[in-house]
C-alpha cells in the first residue's frame, strides 16, 4: 500500500492526469486531518488549563459550574435512545434485506421515509419533540422527552448502517447456511447478524456522536437543569447543553472550553471502545 | 507528509497572530451587534436610547437589518473581544476585562451611577406571578430581604433596604422559568436559600423574558423573571416586583480608542445613520 | 414450533421497517398541524416572499425570504468546500491510506463527528470569523465563515458513509482495471469510483440534511441578518437560526410562524430527498 503514496517525477511525466489526482486525495486527506488537529489543538490549549477538581463536584452550583450532573444526564439520554432504537434499526434492516421481496412497495416507502428522517434537521427535530412529546403527550421538558426524541433521529441512522452491513455478506454464506439446514430466523441471527456487527457497531457510534454533539434537538425537548434527574420525567441538561448554556451567559467561558476538553476525552473512549469491540467480535469469525 | 502538515498550521496560526498587531483603522465600518429580538436587554436597549420608535399603528424596533444578531451575552462579549471594529451592548453583570465599557454621555457605568441615576442605560430585573404558593412566598421574602439583597449587590443594584430574613422552612417544589439574564443571579439566589431552607426545591429554566412572563400567566412556572419594564398586558395579569437593577454596558473592543459616546451617536449607530467609526 | 417463531419474528421485524413510516407521518402531522394555521393567518405568499422579518413591531411582518435564500447559500457553500475534500478523503482511506496510519486516522475522523456543534461555533468564532475580517474584509460574520465551518462540519458524514460505499466495489473491478495496464489512480476513478456513485450521493444526502440543518455552530458565525446578501463576505440568517434565535421568547402568532419555519425547512429536505432518489435511481440504471 505504501508504495501508492510515493510520488515520482518519472511516472508524473507519463500519466500527469494520474498524479494531479493523486495529489488532491492526498491533499484532501491532509486537509481534514490538519482541520481536525487544528480544532483540538485550539479546544486543548484553551481547556485544559482550566481543568479543575471543582469541575468535577458531584453537585452542581454557580460558582463550581459542576459537569458531573449533566455527565450523568449525558450517560442516560445516550442510553434510552440506543435501548430503544438498536434493535429497531437492526431488525428493520434485517427485514429490508433478508425478508422483504425484490421490489416491494413496502420496502420502497421505508426506504423513502428511512432518508427522509436521516435528512430533518435535528433543530425540526426538537420542535417536534416540543409539540409531540412535551406538549402533546404532556411529559414536560423531560429526559424522556430528550430521549425519544433523539431516538427517532438515530432511527435511519442505525437502520442505513446496519442495512449496509447486511449487504455487505455475501450471498454464498446465507446459502452454505441453508444448505446445512439452517432455517432463516438462524441463519439470520447465527450467520449473517454476528458477521454484520462490525458494521452495525460503527452505526451506532455514530449515533453516539449524533448524541453526545446534540444541542438543537435537546434544548426544547429535555430542558437546561443542571441536576441530576429524580426519574426520567425531570428535566436535566446533557454535557452538549451544559456547554452552551455555560457560554451564552458570559461568566464562565474558561470552564466551558474545559468541559468541550472533557466532552472530547469521552467522544474518544467512547470510538476507542466501540472499535476495541468491533475488533474482537470481527476476529472471531 | 508530516512537514507539510506542520508548515500548514503554523501558516494558519501565524495569520491568526497577525492581526494582532494591526493598528485601529477608524475608517472601517462599524460592525454592529444587537441581542435576538424577544431578548429583554435589547427590548430595554432599543427602548432606552429611542432605537424604538412608536407610528400610529404601534411601535417599530429600527435597529438596522445589517447589526450582527447574537444569540446570547456571551457571543456579544466574544465577538466584540475578538473584533476591533464592533460595538455590543451586555448586562452590566455580564463585564469583564476582555471588553472595554463605554461612557454614554460622559457617565462611566459604575454601581453608584446606576443607583443614583447618572447612568442612563439601566433597566429593571422583575420577578412576576399569579399567586405564591407557601414556599414561594417565602422564596420571594427572601429575595427582597437583606440577605437577599445582599447578593444582588454582588453584580447588580440593588432596590429596597430591607428587613432580616427568617423562615420557617416550607417544604414544595417552585419552577422559575424567564430571562437569560436574571438566571444567574437567580441561580445565586436559589443556592443561598436552599442553606436557609433545604425543604424547598427550586427549578430555574432560562427561557427568555417573554416566556417567563407567558409561564407565569399560564401557571406553568410559578415565578417568572423579567429582564425589562412588563408590557402593559402583562402588567394586568400578573403581580410584579422590581428584585433588582441592571445597567447595560455599551461595550468596544480593547484596542478602541474610543472612550465616550453620547446617546445621540449611539442611536445613530444601532438606527444606521453613522456606519463609520471616525465618529 | 419453529415455524411460529419465524412467522413471528417475520412480523416482529415487519413492524420494526414500519416504525420509520410512523415517525415520519407524526413529524408531518404535527408540525403540519402546529405551522399551516399561522401561514394562512400571515398569507402564505406574504410569508414565503416577504422581504421584511420584524416580529416585535406591531403590527408584525414575518416574512423568511431572506432566510430560505440565506440556508441555499450556507449549504451550497458547504457542500462546494465539503465534499469535493470528504469524498477524496475517502478513497484515501479506501484506496491509498497504508493500515498502519488508517488505524490512526480513521478514528480522527470519527471523532471529528462527535465533536459538538457549540465547539465548532465557538472555534469558528474565535478563528475563522476574524481571519476573514482581515484578510477579505467585512465584518467576518459572513456565508463564507458559515460555509467553510459547515463544510469542515461535514466532512465525517461525507466521508464515513463514501468509504464504505467504495470498500463495497468487488475487488474485481479495481484488479481488472490494473491487469490491462491503468495505473492505481485510473482504476480508481475509472473503476471503482463510478461503481460506488449510489453510496457517494447518499453521503452527499447526508451532508446535505446536515449543513442545511445544523444551528448551534452557524449561529455563532453568520451574523444573522434577516435580509437578502448581495456578497459571501455578508452575514446571513438561516431558517434554522430564525427557529432558535427567537423560540425561547415567542409567542402566538410569532411562534406560529417560527414553527411555520420548520415546515419550510422541512419541506425543503424533502424536496433534495426526492431529488436525489430520482437522480440515484437514473444512475442505477445507467450502470
């Protein structure tokens, strides 16, 4: 592979046209990962001065800025969603690719509607969260809100991954599978599930991402409080509302670039132990 | 690769640092940044320095289409702290070093000159409601008490000389829903009762004056909060109180070397009669 | 026995494809229901075209022509600096990027998506906002400042969703291609690239659903005046901005309208779905 990287004025003067490309993909690529580290380096060097035991009080007040609530409030509003919506989004996969017939209407619609969700601006999302969950079903600025909110935004999320992943699995496995007499619900779930996780596992961290990022979708739907929540019918603010809500008012901009600081350290985890785990189940077949 | 990456970012960085050194051009445009409408310190803003001005059919908000909308004070602070050329306005309990605080008229905008008046650019925090419940009387005793007080003289100017506060300790939830800017005070308020009276639990939700004042009326908060004078609608459905005073600070960048400006000219300013800063 | 378990699991996974179909239909009803009544109030012409957005005046106008102009321009610009980068980027992580540095720079680029607008706004605030100002003039809060903040924004989703779409091409097509003498760079984008087109419009979706809906990061850096630009160093208001500029202090009818642009933006995504089905649909069949 790394001999494709190498440039040479030899085989430039012969195919010109394949080495002009070869210097915008790599160009491309050293654009974004210097966007990328350009970012870090700014949020690092102006977070983690700031850094502070304080920060991390298990109780929230105006002069601490606490982010443990909204860190614990993080945890549940990336947990319901996932709960819920995983095995939706794996299951109607699973019935578009491995039940469902060649050219069906159904198939159509829930593709149709499947990317038209993944297309609703999450800022939609939360007004329809606010007028479906808050107001209509009278839950409140809740957590639970916030949750199934962001549930339905993952959904195509989940689904598209998951679905491509399905794909992705050659035929002659699902057919080596019958052939040994393995009904359909087994070959499903025996064969061609285990072989897609890596590709359903890489859906669901970005759905993690979506989630852990979210301000728009949350701010009308789950509420700004800044404590850990009794049930999940209080309202309670994630780390991403946190950090705005501690940057609109202008007393504590140091500790929000220290929260984004720790927001990163659990974006990172959270990629680092999602693609440990792809790893390790994509060895064992 | 590794090269070009780092000859790549210290480019862009040294671009950032050089702007630094660029001397003040008062030639440029003045970059304008006005708060959302609905926001209670603009509505004061606009009010105060006659940017409102009333037609025969109501009033007309004549802040011009081209000001920067900033969606909070602290973009207002950041982006005047990053923008030699811009002019904001923020609630006086918002200042601090990265911006310098215009004179208006010649009165520097200090605690003492809000209080006595001197300083033109100030307007009230209101609390309001239908009715208190046990535990949110005692919140409100508290807030208009000498302990209470107190605290709102921390940032802000306070109104009455008041009694010592005690309390029985009722127990009950209160929500108090409204202006991003009386939030943080409130949430200093909240924190001092909660030691005087650990019965009581206190939700504060940053909504917007209007939305408090709309909560109050339609009791989904208990108390709402208010960071301009009510609207005489308001005015009949609710009951008020003025908790404290805030003065609004015009504010430039640092590297400004404009000192003083007089009503007229800031009118004239947010209007967008003057766009230049060679005043 | 079994068979039961598999009619049941049939349906159960039934149900599971149509859970979309309901969230979709509860979308439209609601916000239909919620935004239709205040667009015929304010006319629904009167709102579409309207020049003028003054909802604290009495009387009002509420009129998001300039913000339907202003979420065409962010996105156009967006996607004419994001994708371009992204989808390079892919077929370097596809095709050229060695394993040992795609273990490093693939979970870069993950975290690149999982970094929170609000971040991004503020950076873009910070950086990009001031380095237009001196270098091109203008205030700095400007559709380029938002286009180039939207276009970094999009590069994850661009990019994620394009790898695999080229990692999905038989090896056959790229083999192929090199046995009969075209270099690595010909075999891919003569090959393997076109063969992908599906999973490249798709992410191009995707992007395209993100710019035109991000808010928190754009709010920050586009200024967001409600009137029509007549250059990219100018700010503009998007419709999203519109929608969390001035929903927490809205009322009535000023509400109503808010919501009402929401309807739009959503009308406006299904528009480009619609769009791109067809175009993706034309492309199937050419190949």
């Amino acid at each position: 592979m790394g001999a494709r990287l190498k440039f040479s004025i030899e085989t430039a003067r012969r195919y010109p046209l394949s080495f002009v490309l070869k210097v915008l993909v790599v160009g491309s690529a050293l654009l974004t990962l210097g966007a990328l580290f350009f970012l870090l380096a700014y949020i690092i060097v102006n977070g983690v001065p700031h850094l502070k035991p304080s920060l991390f009080a298990w109780k929230y007040n105006t002069k601490n800025v606490s982010l443990v609530p909204a860190l614990l409030n993080t945890l549940i509003i990336v947990g319901i969603p996932l709960i819920v919506t995983v095995p939706l989004g794996v299951f109607s996969a699973i019935y578009l690719c491995e039940y469902a017939k060649k050219g069906s209407k159904v198939v159509e619609v829930v593709r149709i509607t499947a990317e038209t969700l993944s297309g609703i601006p999450s800022i939609v999302y939360g007004l329809f969260g606010l007028l479906f969950f808050v107001i209509y079903l009278r839950w409140g600025y809740s957590i639970l809100a916030g949750s199934m909110t962001l549930s339905i935004m993952i959904l195509p999320l989940i689904m598209r991954t998951a679905e491509e992943a399905l794909l992705s699995i050659p035929t002659s496995l699902r057919e080596a599978s019958f052939a040994l007499g393995a009904g359909k619900l087994r070959t499903v779930f025996r064969i061609v599930l285990p072989a897609a996780i890596p590709g359903i596992l890489s859906g669901v961290i970005l759905g993690i991402g979506r989630i852990v990022g979210e301000t728009a979708a949350l701010i009308y739907t789950a509420g700004t409080v800044p404590r850990i929540p009794g049930s999940v019918f209080s309202s309670g603010r994630t780390l991403a509302i946190h950090l705005y809500t501690l940057s609109s008012e202008g007393f504590h901009t140091n500790e929000a670039f220290a929260t984004a600081v720790v927001l990163l350290i659990i974006v990172l985890l959270i990629n680092a132990l999602s693609a440990g785990l792809a790893r390790r189940l994509g060895g064992g077949n | 690769m590794k090269k070009s990456l780092i000859v790549l970012l210290v480019g862009v960085l040294v671009a950032c640092v050089a702007r630094v050194g660029m001397a003040f051009d008062a030639g440029r445009d003045i970059n304008v940044i006005s708060r959302e409408a609905g926001s209670g310190t603009r509505g004061a803003f606009i009010e105060l320095m006659g940017i409102e001005a009333k037609t025969d059919e109501g009033t007309i908000d004549r802040t011009t289409v081209e000001a920067i909308i900033a969606n909070g004070t602290d973009v207002v602070l950041a982006s005047v702290a990053n923008n030699p050329y811009a002019i904001g306005y923020i609630s006086m309990g918002s200042l601090d070093e990265r911006v310098k605080a215009l004179k208006v008229d010649g009165v520097t905008p200090t605690q003492e000159n809000i209080a006595d008046g001197a300083y033109k650019v100030a307007r009230p925090f209101n609390i309001a409601y239908k009715e208190l419940s046990i535990v949110a009387q005692d919140f409100v005793d508290f807030i208009m008490s000498a302990q209470g007080q107190k605290i709102v003289s921390g940032s802000y100017i306070p109104v009455v000389e008041a009694e010592s506060f005690t309390t029985n300790r009722p127990s009950g939830r209160i929500v108090v829903a409204g202006s991003t800017s009386v939030s943080p005070l409130m949430e200093k308020l909240q924190e001092a009762y909660a030691k005087l009276n650990p019965n009581a639990t206190i939700e504060i939700q940053s909504s917007g004056s209007t939305a408090g004042m709309l909560g109050a009326i339609e009791g989904t908060c208990d108390i709402g909060m208010a960071s301009r004078e009510l609207s005489d609608a308001e005015k009949e459905q609710l009951t008020y109180l003025v908790m404290a005073q805030d003065g609004i600070a015009v504010i430039v960048n640092n590297d400004n070397p404009v000192d003083n400006v007089t009503s007229d000219q800031l009118r004239d300013i947010y209007v967008g009669d003057v766009t230049r800063w060679s005043l | 026995m079994t068979m039961q378990v598999e009619k049941l699991m049939h349906a159960v996974f039934f149900i599971a494809a149509l859970v979309s179909i309901i969230a979709v239909a509860l979308i439209c009803i609601f916000l239909f229901a919620n935004g239709i009544p205040a667009m015929r109030e304010i006319g629904f012409l009167d709102f579409l075209l309207g020049q003028r957005w003054a909802p604290m005046n009495s009387p009002p106008s509420f009129g998001i022509f300039p913000m339907i102009v202003g979420s065409i321009y962010v996105t156009a610009g967006a996607i004419i600096i994001g994708v371009p980068v992204g989808v390079l980027t892919a077929i370097f992580l596809a095709k050229y990027c060695p394993a040992k540095l795609y273990r490093v720079v693939k979970p870069a680029i993950q975290l690149l998506a999982g970094i929170p607008s609000v971040v991004y706004g503020f950076f873009g605030l910070m950086v990009i906002v001031p380095f237009i100002r001196t270098y091109l003039g203008g205030s700095g809060y400007s559709i380029l400042s938002a286009s180039i903040l939207l276009g970094i924004m999009i590069l994850p989703t661009i990019i994620g969703v394009s790898e695999s779409a080229i990692r999905a091409v038989p090896r056959e097509y790229y083999e192929g291609a090199v046995a009969l003498g075209a270099t690595h760079e010909r075999a891919v984008f003569a090959t393997v690239v076109p063969a992908a087109t599906s999973g490249i419009l798709a992410s191009i979706i995707l992007g395209v659903g993100r710019a035109i809906g991000e808010t928190m990061a754009v709010v920050m850096v586009a200024g967001n005046q409600a009137r029509v630009p007549s250059s990219i160093l100018q700010g503009v208001r998007t419709m999203t901005t519109n929608v969390v500029l001035e929903m927490g202090y809205a009322y009535g009818l000023h509400r109503g309208s808010l919501i009402a642009t929401g309807v739009i933006l959503f009308v406006f995504i299904l528009m480009i779905n619609l769009l791109f089905s067809v175009l993706k649909r034309r492309t199937n069949y050419g190949s």
